[in-house]
C-alpha cells in the first residue's frame, strides 16, 4: 500500500530562532503588532510503500531521525495517511 505522510520539523523552544524573530519583528511594520513569537520551521510531504500504517509510520519516524531532523536542535510532528 501507499502511504502519504506529513511532516513538521520546527526548531526547539530553548533555542534561539533568527529566522522566527526577524519575522516577528517585521510584524508591526505591517500593521500587525499583535502577532509574536513566531517560530519558522519546515515541512515535508513524501510517499512511502508500506505493507500497514504502522509500518508506514515507522519508516517515516526513522526517516526523521536518521535525515530529515536534527533531534539536538529539533522537534518533529508527523501524520500518516492512506495515499
């Protein structure tokens, strides 16, 4: 069967986010003071070949660990469905 999954890689709270910051600061130049602590990430969509969704969600957990993040700086978040 063929899965698809949907990941979220976002920097880890203790850290620092240059990125997240510059866009939080550039947010009352636009008129929208409101919005903080904005946090940028990345996210990826990739398809798997899988006999079950549990096996599907194992390949793409260790897909995350071995390439897709790095666990010292951050965090992932994934879901898997039925492709």
């Amino acid at each position: 069967m063929k899965f698809k999954a949907e990941i979220d890689v976002m920097p880890l709270d203790a850290l620092l986010d240059p990125q997240g910051k510059a866009v939080t600061n550039s947010m009352s130049n636009i008129g929208l003071s409101e919005i903080e602590g904005v946090r940028i990430g990345k996210h990826i969509r990739l398809f798997v070949e899988a006999e079950n969704q549990a096996n599907a969600e194992q390949k793409v957990d260790e897909a995350c660990k071995k390439l897709l993040a790095n666990q010292i700086m951050e965090s992932y978040s994934f879901v898997v469905v039925s492709a």
